[in-house]
C-alpha cells in the first residue's frame, strides 16, 4: 500500500489501517499524507526510500501495489515500480490521473468507504510479508541512527530531530528541494501525528515562508523548515508574518511560528546530480548551487534586531530539540539557523545508503 500526498488524510486513515489489516501489506506512506503514524496493526515504514535503493528490495518485489494520493516524493519507489510493473490499482476519486510513468493497470474512482468493504469482504492476509518490511525497517534504522548519532548535524539530522521533537498538535511545513526529500528519508512515525505539508510542482522554493504562515494563521503552531535559497527567496514573506494583525495566539503578529534554516551554501541538491564532479567546479557552482553572498545566520540576526523577534543558531542534534520541544502556542515568531558543510552532508547521505544496504545485506546492526 502507497500513500502520496493528501491534504485529508485523516479521512483515509482507518480504510488504509483497514486494508493493510486485512492484506497484512506494508504501508509506505510519505509524510504529507498525513499517514505515516502508528496505526494499530500496520507496518508503517519510515524508511522505504532507502530501503528501495537495496539488492533486498529487488529480491522480492510485490505483484501489486496500490495507491491513494497525489505521485509520490520517493523517486525510488517510482523507479521500483517501473521495474517490476506489478499489477497497479490507483484509488483517484477526483480523477487526477497523477500517474507520470504510466505505470497504474487499474484506475479506481472511489472513496474510502469501498477501499474499507473490499478489506472485509475480498482480502486475506499474506503471512510474513508486512513482517519482512517491518524487519528491513527496523534494521534500516539502526543503521540511519549510527551514523547520525556518531556525526555533527546535517540535513538529514535536522528531518530525524523535526519528528522527535515537534510537540503534538503541531504543523510541519516543509521546502521544496532537499527538506522534502530529506523528511521523506528520515522523518519516523509517531504516536502523535504530525500534519505535513509541502511545497511541490512548478512553485520551487518561492513563497514557502508565506505559505506556512498561512497554516500558523489558522492557529496551529507551525514549524517551516526551509534551504537558504528559499529563505531568501521569501524574507518579504517573514517580514509580512511578523506584520499579521494579533489573533488569540502567539507573540508578534499573533503567530506561532518557528523558521528552520539549513545553510549549505546555496542549492546544493545539484550536487547530488552526475553532473557535479563532471563540470567545472566554478561554473557549477555559478549556474546551478549559487552559493549566497551572506550567511543566513547574518540575515536572520539582522531581521530579528529590526523586527524584534528571537534568532538561534544551532550546531548540535540535543539543541535543535531542546528548541524544536518548546513550540507551543503562544511562542510567537522566531529563527533557527543551522549551518551545514555542503560536501560533508552530500558524503553523509552516501554514508547512510550504504550502511543501510549492508545492514539489510546480514551485516551489523541487524540480527
């Protein structure tokens, strides 16, 4: 079972629990569709975009899938699929046909009370399957946390520590770019969910700041975690939440609203492409990283002395939470800057790949 993005999955949530009950198949759920949560009886996976990058992924693949929500983030997931070309059901009650590959061999238009009666009525389950993933992601895991936790943070720190810590009843919203993909890898399941929404499609990184604000004027305590070019594509965006007329909530503006800011130095997602290494260095960084003139620390603390509301600059995992932890209502608006080192974070992610395919290849920290 796949869960892409959806804006009301709360309302889809007890007919995927009860499929996945009924089938015993896994849940890969992304986080924006508000399903990737502990429900009982489901193997939820955290960790299936790394999983997916695996010989053990390959080596079983499913014969049928079927989804609910929007396309997917995980590009494995996609290129999995395409692959093995399982038998497809898409659930698309608004006919969206969001299928880019072509992979989809049933196109069903209907809501999640018949996605609830076939689960009782058509299914049994499949033994061992959904323990199969559960076991992999666990081991996935393991490995992820060995690596984190012997390193200073990085991107992918930042994601783990947004699910650890965020109080209950928070919203996430979270960048294009890398802070989507990087939520996608590392962001687990909780017992309190989160509500997650992204910035996908043809908006890049523009109006992030704006659009989060947005969810923090509806009340919800709100945490946005953007790149620094998103951030400064929208400063006009955080000056106009710290405008926002009071409300009942929060500090300045009436919001609570919490900016998180990883600094690498530009749009370092390019880095991760094969051209890097292949161009040159000077012209890469001119046309795709455009690495900013200023730190975002420097703005952030320039804004805050102008504006009057609080700036921390983090280096460390413990930090990071301790201030994540305090986002409750009436928090108003504040600035966390992490400083990132482009090529330690893009070594990092490697780092994590492959100690997550030796773990599931027998090695440790699997049984």
């Amino acid at each position: 079972m796949v869960a892409g993005p959806m804006w009301d999955g709360d309302r889809w949530a007890e007919a995927v629990a009860e499929f996945c009950r009924a089938s015993g198949w896994p849940l890969l759920a992304e986080p924006c569709s508000q399903l990737r949560r502990e429900l009982d009886g489901v193997v939820v996976t955290d960790h299936h975009d790394l999983l997916l990058r695996t010989p053990w992924a390959d080596a079983e693949p499913p014969g049928a899938v079927l989804r609910v929500g929007g396309a997917p983030t995980c590009k494995p997931l996609r290129l999995w699929i395409e692959r093995h070309r399982p038998a497809f059901a898409f659930v698309d009650p608004a006919s969206t046909w969001a299928d880019a590959s072509f992979s989809v061999s049933l196109h069903l238009t209907i809501g999640p009370e018949a996605v609830t009666e076939a689960a009782r009525t058509l299914l049994s389950p499949e033994s061992g399957w959904g323990q199969r993933w559960a076991d992999a992601d666990s081991c996935a895991a393991a490995a992820i946390d060995g690596v984190l936790d012997a390193e200073s943070l990085l991107e992918a720190g930042v994601a783990r520590q947004l699910g650890r810590s965020l109080p209950a009843g928070h919203a996430l919203y979270v960048s294009n770019s890398m802070p989507v993909r990087d939520v996608d890898s590392y962001l687990r399941a909780r017992a309190e969910p989160l509500t997650v929404h992204a910035s996908r499609g043809a908006s890049g990184i523009d109006g992030v700041i704006s659009a989060a604000t947005g969810v923090a004027a509806t009340g919800t305590p709100t945490t946005v975690l953007v790149g620094d070019l998103a951030f400064r594509h929208d400063l006009g965006g955080l000056v106009g939440a710290f405008d926002t007329e009071p409300a009942a909530h929060g500090g300045p503006g009436g919001l609570d609203l919490t900016v998180v800011v990883v600094d690498n130095g530009g749009g370092t997602i390019f880095s991760f492409l094969p051209a890097h290494g292949v161009i040159d260095a000077g012209a890469f960084d001119r046309l795709l990283t455009t690495p900013p003139a200023h730190a975002s620390a420097e703005l952030a603390s320039g804004l805050s002395a102008a504006l009057g509301f609080v700036h921390h600059r983090v280096q460390s995992s413990e930090a990071l939470g301790e201030l994540l932890a305090q986002s409750q209502p009436g928090g108003g608006l504040r600035i966390i800057t992490i400083d990132v080192d482009a090529d330690a974070n893009r070594n990092q992610h490697r780092r994590i790949a492959e100690a997550v395919e030796i773990a599931l290849d027998g090695g440790e920290p699997c049984p």
